[in-house]
C-alpha cells in the first residue's frame, strides 16, 4: 500500500478482487450492525508492494502472489474509512471481457 498526501486526506491505493453481480463488477459489499444504525465496508484485499517510479510521478503495484484468473480492481482508498471514492480501475484477467448492463 502507497500512502499519499491531497490535501488534508491521506489516500493509499490497494488492489481488490471483485464479484460479478448482474453483469457489473462489485467492489464493496455492507453489512449492518444490530438495529441498523451502523453500515461499514468490506473489501476483499490483494496485498502488494506499492514502489514510486518516475520521481513520485507515477505508482507501481505488484501483488506479492500471482493473481489468479478472476476481477479486479484498483482503487484510491481513504485513510478515512468514513469517505468513499468513486473512481476505480477495474480489470479481468483470464476471463472474457465483461459487458456493460446498460447500453
């Protein structure tokens, strides 16, 4: 994992296997706590080894293992658990290539 400093949010990136549900790649799933009230992430994490390239202009990450056939996908995550990021990278390897939903 790669931390970073944008502005007064630490982020760090990680690499994280998906589930294919309606023929959309899903990344975070929720569960509640008893009544409701709370709602927290799970991911399903890939550990890597994150090395700056290029001056800190560019981040490579490696996973320690080889990935097996499957989705994944590359996400700017907070170190805020509380905020959430809405872009992500996704990727499959050793699959077909998944089709969107919607048109």
């Amino acid at each position: 994992m790669q931390s970073a400093s944008t502005g007064a949010v630490n982020v760090h990136y990680v690499l994280l296997r998906t589930r294919v549900v309606d023929g959309r790649r899903v990344i975070y799933g929720f569960s509640a706590a008893p009544f409701g009230k709370y709602v927290r992430q799970k991911e399903d994490e890939v550990e890597v080894i994150s090395q700056e390239v290029a001056t800190g202009q560019w981040l490579k990450i490696t996973p320690k293992q080889p990935l097996p056939d499957g989705e994944y996908a590359v996400n700017r995550m907070p170190d805020d658990r509380k905020l959430a990021e809405t872009f992500v990278y996704d990727f499959g390897i050793g699959i077909p290539t998944i089709q969107p939903a919607h048109k």
